[in-house]
C-alpha cells in the first residue's frame, strides 16, 4: 500500500513537471530547477508539492472505477481517444488496460465495455441500471426534446413509446402490410440498374462492360424511398404538392442533423459545461438551427395527414406511420411532440443505417467472388431464372441469411451502442460505479475479436451456419439487448435481405477495369458507420426477365 502511494506521488510529481513544462515551456521549468537546485525557493517546491497532492487526489477518486489511459485535468482521456474511428480506438485500448475502461471525456464519466461477459452483465443483469440515456444536446434539439424513442431517457414516456412502436410501428403485422412497399421500391432498383446497364452496353463501345454502377447512391435511394412511403405515404413526391417543395432541402437538414448528432456524441459543450457558452465549434448554434427547420417539416406533415383523416382521403393500404400513429385513442394517443420524435427515429437512423450495410455487404461480395457465386446458385436453385426472388422466397435461402449477419458482423453499423446510462451508482464487474456515467457496448470489438472469433478479419459467412448469436451470446449485437434494443431488427433483416437477394440474382458484380480490390477499413461517421468512399461497380444482367413496368411515383 505503502509503495503504492509513493508511486502514486511520484508520478504525480512528473506528472506536475510534465505539466507545467507544458504549460509554460523550458523557461518556468529551467526557473523551477534552479529555485530546487539552489534550495532558495522553498515557494517552488510548495506549489509542486500542493500540485502533486491535487492530483494524486485527483486520481484516487477514480481508484475504484475500472483502468484507464492517464485522465488529464480539463482534457481527461480525449488526447488518448479523440473523435475518429473510436470504436477501432477502445479495442486497441482494451488490449492494455482489459475489456472494462473508464475515460474521463472533459467532464464525463465514460465507461467502455469490450467483453461479452461484462457486456452481458450491462444488458441482462443490470439492464434496468443501465437503461436510461444521457442528457445530451443532440437529445434536446434532434431527439426533439428527449420525446424520441432514442433519446428519451428510462421512464414512463420512453416505455410508452416502445410498446406504441413493438404493437403498431414494427409488428410483424405491419411488416406484412408493407411488403408490396419493399417489393415495388425493390423492382424500380433492378429497372434503374438493368436500363443503365443496357444503355452503357447499347453504346456499343466494344468493351463488353457496362457504366459503372454507384452502389451507395443506389442503396441510398432504395432506403430513402422505402422508409419515406413506409413513414408518410409517397404524395410528397409530386411536385405540385406544397411539401413536396422543401422535400429537397428536408433532406438535407435532416442529412446535416445526422451528422451532427454522429460527429460527437457527446459534443465539446458537453465535455465541458463550463464553457458551452462560447460555442466554439458552433455546435450548438447549428444543431439548434436546424432542429427548428426540422420541426416546421414535421409539423407541416403532421398537419396535412390530420386533413386527410379528418376528410377520410386515404386508401387503407395507403395507411403509413403517420396516419396509425395520428388514430392511436384513449391511453396510446401521443403528443405532437412524440410524434414528431418517432418521426426522427423511424426517418434518418432506419434509411441510412440499412444503406450502409447494404452497401458494405456487396462490397464484401463483389470482393469475395465465390461468396458470391454461391449465393446466386442458392437464389437459383430455389427461384430459378424466369422471374425475380421475391421476400417471401427468402426463408428457403439460408445462406443469404448468413450474408447479410456476416456484413452486420464485420461492419456494424452502430460499432459502439447509443449511450446507455445509469441514474444511480452501480457494481460492475467488480468495479463501483458512480451515478450518471455514459456507457459504450464496442459492438464492433465484441464481434471482431481474435479471441472469439476464427480469422475474424475474414469475410466468412459459413461461420453463421453454427448457431450464434442466441439469448446468452454477448459476442454478436449488431442490434444490441436488452430493453433498449434495436425495436426494427425485424423490418431492417426483411429489407437487407430482399435487395441484396435481387441484386445478385439479377445481375453479376464486378469492379470497373482496373480496380483491383475495396477500401474496407476507412470509415465515416453519421447516423451510422458507412464506407467513407462510394461503392462504384460494374453490374451485368444475368437473367431472361421483362424490364419491369411500374407505376411512376
Ligand atoms: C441494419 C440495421 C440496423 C441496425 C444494425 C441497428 C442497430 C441499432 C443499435 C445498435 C441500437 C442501439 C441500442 C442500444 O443503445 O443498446 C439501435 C437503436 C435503435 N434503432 Fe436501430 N438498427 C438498425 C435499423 C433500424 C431501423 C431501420 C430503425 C427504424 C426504422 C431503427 C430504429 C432504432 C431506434 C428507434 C432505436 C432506439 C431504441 C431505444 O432507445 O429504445 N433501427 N439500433
């Protein structure tokens, strides 16, 4: 104990050096030595000595929490962390300092688990401690004053919301009613694809390769289009209606609103209180801006689909979410503002999380060539090649569900968990835990880790032929457990599955000439973890189907 403190004090004491060196450069520190040496300051030596004593104290107050990198006073742990890539960040951390840490985030407390055990410890065992959500900006202002399911921190209104969502949102019984949705969406992706595809070979410029495809500006579309009719019917996108008209810039604040809730999950005015005033970065200006551009949209949504109910000017298989959500009576009635917050849960996170993972899974595919193969002679064998897979064949294909969980493995698009919270202290794994620290799951650590899993760093969908992934098994949480589970695993495993089925039973993937593999590791960070460059490829048709005539939107 004895040696402890004095190492405690030593380098605390380097520490103090390093500090004012720092701080003030080789000229304080040269003056320092010299008092020291001369003995002739004996000022000098009570200030480091008062300084050394403030921070060993401020170490022993974290003595019991769990290890981690040096928590500097102001800064904490950030130099250690910093914003990029973070989840790649704590697994390397994890290896020196174990899979439970504690950073010191400005003025935060956060803990970062790393481990299946301790993770199910946080998710099962202490799921009700561990359920809650900090109050941070993007709650206030993107989760519309913490009335978003996503942000609404551990009480009545989020408990209402989850049950409003699990029976009217994403029941199985509203997946069903919206398949023709997914399936026309779904038939105008293959129709784009197929005619670039015949007009690039129809140019005839004796390649024999079509026009590269934008998988990502594909993938986006398909989601955009899908969860926008899903959320609020496809009127919007006539050009004579009055909301269609700040559809485009909608899009963007929305885009932009990602991005800010993304970039710093917690923001440096949270790090540090004490000077959220000046808002250096203009974060909180910018969130707040277009928050309110946010909620006049919804608003003026909100407003139309009430006409429309009070003038019974909708077909029944017309009903989205906004027309359930405005009938819901007696006890499950929501406020505007619940409204408005579900409407921001459903339409930024659901579209752009799906997309990056469609878009990660084919360029898994298109690297991994007999991965590919495979695939299609599955979707063949039980489809055949005179018409298209369609979502209720995809039960009979159960490799293409062990795609789609080795895509979610390898590139998860939530690579931490949102923040969970506990109000009140709590044990964890041997360590104490005091009230309100913010905790991380490192999904993307638990499902990559050397330890649990063979090659990890291997693009291997056999491996899911095993069962994994169960009730106890904590090492593969794409969409997290407990109470604060992913609500819509069910809505974004019946989309996945479906386009990526079509699009490789439709065409054959290949990289443009002269490409000869695909950037996996550099990421970029929004709603969700995305390939921080566009997928670009070439796609060949590969069956004998009729172009597809659909309905114009
Ligand atoms: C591949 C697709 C998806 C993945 C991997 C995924 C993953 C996740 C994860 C990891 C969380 C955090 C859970 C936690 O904090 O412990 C979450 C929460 C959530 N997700 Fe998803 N998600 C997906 C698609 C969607 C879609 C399509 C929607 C909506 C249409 C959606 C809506 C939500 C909501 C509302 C929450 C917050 C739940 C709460 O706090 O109670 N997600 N998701």
């Amino acid at each position: 104990m004895e040696s402890h403190v004095m190492s405690v004090s030593f380098s605390s004491l380097t520490i103090t050096f390093m500090l004012i060196f720092m701080l003030f450069g080789t000229s304080i520190t040269d003056r320092i030595m010299m008092a020291l040496v001369h003995m002739n300051s004996m000022w000098a030596i009570l200030s480091v000595s008062i300084v050394a004593i403030a921070i060993q104290y401020w170490q022993m107050q974290y003595r019991l929490m769990p290890p981690g990198p040096v928590r500097w006073p102001l800064v904490g742990s950030l130099l250690s962390v910093g914003f990029q890539y973070r989840h790649r960040t704590y697994a390397r951390l994890a290896n020196k300092y174990g899979p439970v840490m504690h950073f010191r985030l400005g003025s935060a407390n956060v803990i970062v688990v790393c481990s299946p055990e301790v993770a199910m410890e946080v998710l099962k065992t202490k799921d009700a401690e561990w359920s809650s959500r900090p109050p941070t900006l993007s709650g206030k202002y993107i989760g519309v004053d913490f009335h978003s399911l996503d942000f609404a921190p551990n009480g009545p209104h989020w408990r209402h919301l989850r049950k409003i969502c699990a029976t009217h949102i994403f029941s199985p019984a509203r997946l069903r009613a919206q398949a023709h949705i997914r399936r026309e969406e779904v038939l105008r992706m293959v129709d784009h694809i197929f005619a670039a595809s015949q007009r690039s070979l129809g140019l005839g410029l004796g390649l024999g390769l079509g026009e590269a495809i934008d998988l990502r500006s594909v993938s986006y579309s398909l989601m955009d289009n899908i969860i926008s009719r899903v959320l609020f019917g496809n009127k919007y996108t006539q050009s004579d209606h009055p909301i269609a008209k700040v559809m485009h810039s909608f899009r963007e604040d929305v885009q932009e609103a990602m991005v800010l809730a993304g970039a710093f999950a917690i923001s440096e005015g949270e790090l540090f209180p004490a000077l959220s005033w000046l808002d250096l970065q203009g974060y909180h200006r910018r969130i707040k801006r277009v928050s309110q551009r946010l909620e006049r949209v919804y608003r003026m949504i909100i407003e139309d689909h009430r006409r429309d109910l009070e003038q019974g000017e909708y077909e029944e298989e017309e009903e989205d979410f906004v027309h359930v959500l405005l009938s819901l009576q007696g006890e499950d009635r929501l406020s505007d503002k619940s409204l408005m917050g579900l409407m921001m849960d459903v339409l930024p996170f659901g579209k752009d999380v799906v997309a990056a993972v469609l878009e990660f899974a084919m360029a898994e595919l298109i690297q991994n060539q007999s991965v590919l193969r495979k695939l299609q002679g599955e979707i063949d064998r039980v489809v055949g090649n005179g018409r298209l897979v369609d979502e209720s064949d995809i039960c009979k294909i159960p490799y293409l569900e062990c795609v789609v969980k080795e895509a979610l493995r390898l590139h998860p698009p939530a690579p931490l968990t949102d923040p969970h919270y506990n109000e009140e202290a709590v044990d964890l794994a041997g360590y104490k835990i005091p009230p309100k620290c913010i905790m991380f799951i490192n999904i993307w650590a638990l499902a990559n880790d050397p330890k649990w899993w063979d090659e990890p760093s291997e693009f291997r969908p056999e491996r899911f032929e095993a069962a994994i992934g169960g009730n106890n098994d904590f090492r593969y949480l794409p969409f997290s457990a407990g109470r604060r589970k992913c609500p819509a695993g069910n809505l974004a495993y019946a989309t996945m599955e479906h386009a990526i089925a079509v699009l490789v039973h439709a065409f054959d993937w290949s990289l443009p000439e002269g490409e000869l593999s695909i950037n996996m590791e550099d990421e970029e960070f929004g709603a969700s973890s995305a390939k921080k460059y566009p997928l670009l490829a070439i796609a060949k048709p590969r069956l004998h189907f009729v172009p597809f005539k659909l309905p114009p939107t």
